[in-house]
C-alpha cells in the first residue's frame, strides 16, 4: 500500500518544472507537472512517484502528519528515515 506524506514547498524552478520540498525534515526535489499552475511556496502536496499529485490545505496536511509522527514514533531512527524516502515512491 502506499501512503503519500503531506510535503511542504519549500522552493521552486519553473523553468525545470520541479520543486523542493520538506517531508517531515527530509528534502528531496520532485516534479510538479501535474500542479504548475496553481503551486506556490508555502503550499502542502501529496507526492506519487517523484511527482506532486495534489495540493492539500494546510489544515489537512497538518492532521496527516500528526498521525504519520504517531506511527514513526514506534519505528527505529533508520526505519524512520526510510519510511519518509520511501512514502511516495511504491510500485504500480
């Protein structure tokens, strides 16, 4: 199953269409094709393979991200770590 962590944007490059975001301290750079038009710095997204999907209100991110700290607090610090590299990036 997969499970898209809500992602903060943290800066963006129109010109290559991708963006950085912060997941839960972790930032990586992902594809916004999909939201160009309406994606802002500040905004939270739901990523799936490499790629911004959705913008979520600031409300809900927040809420899923509670609940998302709830669970990694059960894991070890390496489980952890991979489990927000790996949220968005399952197969098929």
């Amino acid at each position: 199953m997969c499970l898209s962590i809500p992602s903060k944007v943290v800066k963006i490059d129109k010109e290559k269409a991708t963006a950085v975001v912060d997941t839960m301290g972790v930032q990586r750079e992902v594809g916004i094709d999909f939201v160009e038009d309406e994606v802002k710095v500040g905004d939270y997204v739901l990523i799936h393979i490499g790629f911004a999907m959705n913008i979520i209100s600031e409300e809900d991110a927040l809420a899923s991200i509670e609940t998302y700290k709830e669970i990694l607090a059960l894991m070890d610090e390496e489980e952890r770590r991979q489990a927000i590299l790996d949220g968005d990036n399952c197969e098929g």
